[in-house]
C-alpha cells in the first residue's frame, strides 16, 4: 500500500495549495509498531505525517458531526462558515458520511472525501481480517471526491453468511448467548462513542426526564440499552465493526446489528447505500408493507 499512501499525500498536499480544505482527517502512525491512529492535518507540510495500511481501523466519520455542529454566536452576529474538511475513507466510512449527508448532521458541499482502496482491517491479535471486512459490500469507496487507485477486495457475495449461522440455532440457544454477550458489558459507552451514527447530543440512556435505563450494572437496564441502540441502527448499521472493536470486554455487538440489517433486506429489501435520495427504513412506510415479522417472526417475506 505505499504507492496507495504517495498518492494521498500528494493528493492532501493539492487540496491546501489549492485552499480546497482547512483541515484533512487521516491515519498516522501509533506509538506501537503495527498500530496507526487518527490524526488532524492543518498543513500541507503535515500530509508527509499521513499513513494508509490495514491496520487504519477506525471509522474517521465519527468526528464529522461534531466539527460541522453549529456554534452558538451572540445576537446580530453572523455564525462562521462551515469548515473545509478533508476525510480520507474505506468504501464503509463512506457509507457513514452519505448517511450523515442524508440526515444533515454534515454539509456535503464543505466536505472532499477521499477514497482509499481497502484489502481489509487486520485484527493485530489474530493477524487475519476482520469478519466485517470479509462480508464487506463496498470495499471500494463510491462518490468520492478523490480516488486514490490501488488494489481493493473483492466484494462479498455472501454478506450475511455468520448471521444466516446464527440463525439456524434453536431460540433457546439463541437467547442464552444473546443474555450471554450482554452481560459482559460494563455500561462504558464505548460502542456508541466509536460509531459515527451515534450523534445525538443526548442519548436516550442517560435522560432523566423521563428515565429510560438506570445507571447501574443491572442486566435488565443493559438490555434495554443495547437493544435501543440496535434499533436505532436498522437500516443505518453501516457494518463498519468500529463499536465492536471498540468494546474493552469484546461483546459480539456485531451478530445482532447484522441481523437487523438482513431483516431490513429481507423483509423489506432494503440495503442502506450511497443516493442522497435514499429514504430512511423506518421513516418509509407503505401499506403493502408486511407484518409478517410481528404476527410470524419465523417468516420471511419481502415489501
């Protein structure tokens, strides 16, 4: 991948002699051998800090809402512009962008995404791929600003292949290793700090009026945030992995957002993509669609 990293140094180094962004959002190298971390570019100069590798992990969307959030200015002032942002992305981290493009938490006119080729995230303690890069369905970065070429993988042609596992196991079964997962979690938020769809300026768990979840470690309390969290994703889950990599206890968050995104396929055919006009999943309701997942759960059928 060093030619791939020449190229988007030199691509950064155009975009500020050009005055195209005020800031790119990249990888650079971390303080362990084999590790690489986010990093901000304000400079030209700085691009030659910049890195592209499989183990550039994280979901770089995730800062987006917050650096596009409007300041508060005081009465009769005019609010700054927004800034120019630079984001170098993986074919998943671009789905996140087009979906916070789609929700207006980002202005896709400030912003130039630059697309890198990925041949997988490598799990450092295995050496291997991530299993979301081997069910990835775009490992190539669509409606990208610049294109940075070089070899990618191939897509997955069997996306779902872990949860369709899954899902032959008996209910009970199932269960057990739902309740299993959850209570592993420590309530650190981790999951939702890493993911780029989590931008809500409070989350519901933390509400006190009304009161959603309790603070503390009681089983039910993480059930109830975690099967909230899911479902806020169906149909959003961008199947970037970032929440699971994340998690300090390693809770497979990953088998129940997945699942939730084959039922949207399958029972409303529903993928989540690239168009600006594509319309929400659950915000597209239509009288032919089915109920077949409340009245037959173990049916499948498609709108």
């Amino acid at each position: 991948m060093e030619e791939a990293e020449k190229k988007l140094r030199a691509a950064v180094r155009s975009l500020f002699a050009d005055g195209k962004a005020d800031l790119v959002i990249g990888f650079e190298a971390g303080t362990l051998p084999g590790r690489t971390r986010p990093c901000f570019v304000r400079s030209g100069e700085e691009a030659e800090r910049l890195v592209w590798d499989g183990t550039c992990s994280n979901n770089l969307a995730v800062y987006l809402p917050e650096l596009y959030r409007k300041k508060p200015v005081k009465r009769g002032q005019e609010p700054p512009p927004p800034p120019k942002i630079g984001i170098v992305v993986k074919g998943c981290d671009a789905l996140s962008i087009a979906l916070l493009v789609r929700e207006k938490q980002v202005p896709r006119e400030h912003l130039v995404v630059i697309g890198m080729p990925c041949q997988g995230i490598v799990d450092p303690k295995t050496g291997k791929v991530y299993p979301s890069c081997e069910a990835c369905r775009h490992p190539v970065a669509e409606d990208a600003d610049v294109a940075i070429e070089g070899p990618a993988r191939e897509a997955s042609s069997v996306p779902f292949a872990e949860v369709d596992a899954f899902e032959k196991k008996p209910i009970e079964e199932r269960r057990a290793y739902f309740l299993q997962e959850m209570s592993k979690c420590i309530r650190c938020y981790a999951c939702r700090e890493a993911c780029p769809n989590c931008y809500c300026k409070e989350c519901f768990a933390e509400r006190t009026e009304p009161r959603w979840v309790e603070t503390g470690d009681d089983l039910s309390d993480t059930i109830i945030y975690h099967l909230g969290r899911m479902f806020h994703q169906a149909g959003r889950c961008v199947g970037c992995d970032a929440c699971s990599r994340a998690c300090p206890v390693g809770v497979d968050l990953r088998t129940f957002t997945h699942k939730l995104a084959k039922d949207a396929k399958e029972l409303f055919d529903f993928s989540i993509g690239f168009s600006p006009d594509e319309k929400a999943l659950l915000s597209s309701f239509t009288a032919e669609d089915s109920d077949t997942f409340i009245t037959d759960p173990d049916k499948k059928s498609k709108r």
